[in-house]
C-alpha cells in the first residue's frame, strides 16, 4: 500500500493567500458597510483569513490523510455559525446612536453579505488550492482570479440607480406643511425650523422606471436605507433634539415617485444624486410580489388548493 | 409597559376653549408669543411642534 503523499504546503498557502486577498478587494467593493474603520477592517480581514484558510486546508488535508486537518476544520466552522447574528447585533447596538437611523433591513442585509463574503472566501481558497495541488503554481493563481470575478458580478447587489431616477426638487412650504414638489412630507410648527429648512434643505424626487421600482421604493426598509446613506455622507444638519430635520421619505401614491427633504451641513445636490444612486436595493424590499402576480396572470400557475 | 409613541404632550393654543381633557395646556396672547414657547418646549421636552393651523400649536413626541 502506498504510503499517503506528504501535505502539500504550497497548495495551501497558494489557496491562503488567494482567499485572504479576495476579502481585500471585497472590502474595497462598497465601504458604506464598514462601521468600524480601521476596527472594522481588522475584523474582517481577520474573518477572511479564518475563512480562507478553512477553505485552502481542505483538499491538502484530504489526500495526504491529515485527518487532524479535519478536526480543526470542524472547530474553526462552529464560528462561522453565528457570524451573522454577531455583525447584525452590533450593528443593532450602533443604532441607538445614529441621527438616522439604518433600519432593521438594511443592517439583515449588512449582515447576510457579511456572512456571505466569508463563504465566498472559503470557496475561492478551496478552488485555489485544489487548481494550484493539481496543475501548478500559475493555474492555481489563475484560477482563483477567475472564480472571484465570477462570485463578484454574479454576486454583486443592485443600486437605486437602475431602477429610479433621481430629480432635484423645489423645498417649499403649505402654511406649515413642508412639501418637496407636490409631496407633502412634515407639519414643522416652528418658523425658525421652518427657516433652516428652507435655506439649507435639499430636495429629492426619485421616479420609478418600472412598476417593480414602484414597488421597491414603496418599501419602508429601502427609503430607511436611502436616506440614511445621504445623511451619512452629505452630514445631517441637525442634533438629538432637533427632532424636525429627521428626514423622511414620502411617496405620492399616483405617481409611485418618492420625495425627500434632508437639512445638511454640505450642500451639493450632485452628490447627494450620486449617493442614492449607489444605495442598495434591499433584499426585503425586492418584489416578490410581482413575481407572484406574473406565475399566476401569464402562466396560469395555481398557488393555493382548491376545495 | 409599553412606550406611548406619538403622544401629544403639551399645547400651546390662543383659543384655550378649544382644547380640552387632561393635557398640559399653555395659553398664549399672539403667534409670537406661541412661536417662543413652543420653541423652549421643545428643546425641553425632545418633542416636535405641529401647527394646527387654527391657533394652536401641539407638541409631540415621536
């Protein structure tokens, strides 16, 4: 019987390194959802490195019969069990001081990529070290690339931005009503509020191009979403207890289109058009209910039981 | 026991017969007058000022 081949030391490391910098260039991909800069960064990239080496492990460990390989997998994957839940509590816990806040969807969201990233790194190190065991250095370095534009385009989520366009809008006020274009949004009593508003406040409409984008902007999480990103990057004019420039979204319920007014200290509307346009469309708030609708009307599809 | 959200918690009106049950109510002469004591209401109850249009104002917290 032959002897197992020794534990190939190159494969792995080949398979570390492509896993531990997949993470690198996932975090460069959007750092709106990284809290903690630099702490943040140190966790994940830590997280990527246990990840990655419990993917390049695997296909070494198994054919030189290092099955003490295997038990330290076992352990090291009892981590990853609970790594959403982690991200989404402490994201739970920063909340309760944010001027606006991020909203329960959005933080689900922030943490199942989060906990989706460190898979993608398990499987980009796993097909790293396997490449590079079988083939070779350069096919193990190439291979990884590839798996990891893959996973990225196919993974990468939608933007605001292909589904709505954003308009600038006139802020005015009806008596004590503020409206942005028609939309009426707030009663602010306070002439004084009423002034700010009117001098630093800008005004947004975002119209859907589509009855899904309808929808998606009608979904609480997703406006939630929408103006906290703006009033993290444009800077909120307001503290805890101004509680009348908390923004908030307001739809016109003809026409689906979404108005927002948002007090900031920078105010520069190309900006702020950018900024929604990035925002991410929510799972959540993805219309499942317009697939529902298009199985039953076109393809005559029953979905519940008939007596 | 639950927080009550959007609860009024002051008035301040220039028609006080037309507000009524147990509410702190504050009566002013002019919209002036009004304007002033909503505003330090406000800072000190954390709460948001509404204009009824009719008056009077209602402070609120959300």
């Amino acid at each position: 019987m032959n002897p197992a081949p020794a534990f190939d030391v190159r494969a792995f490391v080949v398979g570390l390194a492509a896993g531990v910098i997949a993470r690198y260039l996932m975090l460069r991909i959007d750092y709106r959802q990284y809290p903690g800069y630099p702490h943040g960064y140190v966790s994940h990239i830590t997280h990527g490195f246990l990840a990655a080496g419990l993917g390049a492990i695997a296909w070494p460990a198994l054919i030189s019969k290092e099955l003490s390989a295997f038990t330290f997998l076992a352990l090291a994957a009892t981590q990853f069990r609970d790594i959403r839940r982690m991200e989404r509590e402490a994201l739970g816990l920063q909340e309760q001081t944010e001027l606006v806040k991020r909203g329960v969807d959005y933080i689900e969201g922030i943490a199942k990529v989060f906990e989706a990233r460190n898979y993608l790194v398990m499987f980009i190190a796993a097909v790293s070290s396997v490449v590079a065991h079988q083939w070779g250095l350069l096919p193990g370095v190439i291979a990884p690339a590839a798996a990891y534009l893959a996973t990225v385009h196919l993974a990468r989520g939608r933007q605001i931005g292909r589904i709505a366009r954003v308009k600038p809008a006139k802020v005015s006020f009806d008596g004590p009503l503020l409206k942005v274009g028609n939309i009426g949004l707030m009663n602010i009593g306070l002439e004084a509020d009423r002034k700010v508003v009117l001098e630093h406040g800008l005004g947004a409409v975002l119209q859907p191009i589509t009855p899904d984008a309808r929808r998606t902007l009608a979904d609480v999480g997703q406006r939630q979403a929408i103006l906290h990103d703006v009033a993290t990057v444009l800077g909120l004019r307001k503290d805890v207890d101004t509680v009348a420039f908390t923004p908030l979204a307001r739809r016109d319920l003809e026409t689906g289109e979404v108005g927002f007014v948002v007090v900031v200290e920078e105010p520069d509307f190309e900006v702020l058009a950018e900024v929604v346009r990035a925002v991410p469309l929510l799972e959540s708030a993805r219309s499942r209910a317009a697939h529902l609708l298009q199985r039953v009307r076109r393809q005559g599809e029953r979905l519940g039981p008939r007596p | 026991m639950p927080s009550i959200e959007n609860a009024i918690l002051a008035v301040v009106t220039q028609h006080p017969k037309e507000v009524s049950g147990g509410l702190p109510v504050f009566i002013v002469q002019d919209d002036a007058a009004a304007q002033r004591v909503a505003g330090s209401l406000s800072h000190i109850l954390d709460a948001m000022v509404h204009d009824l249009q009719n008056g009077t104002l209602i402070l609120v917290r959300h």
